[in-house]
C-alpha cells in the first residue's frame, strides 16, 4: 500500500535523488516516487513513517508527515 508524505527543502534534482537514496537505504524493498514541485513523496512498500521521516530529516530535508 503506497503512503504519501510531504517534504520540503527539494530545490533540484539532486534534492530528489537524496531523498530517493535515503529512503531506499533504509526500505530497500520500497517503490519511492518524488514529485519536486508539490513536495509529495510516496512511498510503495511496508515501513514505518518514523523510520522514513528519520531516513529524510538526516538527508537533509523537512518532513512534514503523512498527506492525506
């Protein structure tokens, strides 16, 4: 079941690619979609969003939780 969160601070590509890594390194398993214009990554996969959002915030980035 894919769950979207809001992150903020992605200015560029590389911004996404961070973002993508990170998340993977911690679910390796996970399908990860970035939009960089809306902030929205979701996430395809069995994790915790608390696992997620530190995977995020060590990147580098803000994470806003969960958008429903």
């Amino acid at each position: 079941m894919a769950k979207a969160y809001k992150v903020s601070g992605m200015t560029c590509g590389g911004c996404v690619r961070s973002v993508e890594r990170a998340i993977k390194a911690v679910a390796p398993d996970s399908e990860i979609e970035v939009d960089l214009a809306s902030g929205k990554v979701s996430v395809e996969g069995t994790v915790d969003e608390q696992v997620i959002a530190k995977a995020v915030e060590d990147a580098g980035f803000d994470f806003g939780g969960a958008i429903v």
